[in-house]
C-alpha cells in the first residue's frame, strides 16, 4: 500500500473545472491534463454541477428551509438560556444603592485598639 493521500479540492476550484466542461472548447481528457485530475473526476464533478444547478434558482428549497428552522430553533433555546440566567441574576443581585454602599464600606468596628 502507499502512503499518498487523497487530493483535497476548493469548491470554487471544482466550479472552476466543470464551467471549463460545460463550454466544451476542450475534451474531457485534455481538461484533465490542464487541471491534473483524473478524467472521470471531471465526469463526475460536472454531472453534479448540472444536477444542483436547479437549486440555484429556487426560493424555497428544501435545504435552505431545513437549515433555517434549526437555525430558528437554536436561537430559541439560546433565548430560553439566557432568560434563565437574566432571571437568576436579578434576583441574587443587590438592588438597593445602601446595599450596595454596605457592601463596599469598611465597616466600623465596635471595639477601637488602642
């Protein structure tokens, strides 16, 4: 077995490769070479691309509704969180402003030392 490790592409490389595919100036083959990837990468990469391209053009779609709603519910747990800690917070906290002179004044002792 060898030690290589698998190639890693930026998506916005992968996009660059298959709109270099669909104009189709090249072969599959001759973009392999130019970009250094195995053809049937290619083949793959731009059947995928044409595959989610509808996704582009909808309003609504499944994912991004899906992804919102998590998002939605995430935040309201959030808000549940932090109100619980608001509400702990204000009742343990000193409101009036003699409390809080008492808390910081030295206070006098009973007894002076001579």
């Amino acid at each position: 077995m060898s030690n290589t490790t698998r190639s890693r592409f930026t998506a916005a490389f992968k996009t660059k490769v298959c709109l270099d595919a669909l104009k189709e100036r090249e072969t599959i083959e001759g973009l392999a070479k130019k970009y250094d990837i195995h053809p049937n990468q290619n083949i793959s990469w731009k059947r995928e691309f044409i595959q989610k391209s509808e996704s582009v053009f909808e309003k609504d779609s499944d994912h991004g509704r899906e992804s919102k709603e998590k998002l939605i519910e995430t935040l309201y747990s959030r808000i549940g969180e932090l109100s619980v800690v608001n509400d702990f917070l204000k009742k343990t906290a000193v409101s009036t402003i003699s409390e809080r002179k008492a808390m910081i004044a030295p206070k006098k002792s009973r007894t002076q030392h001579r």
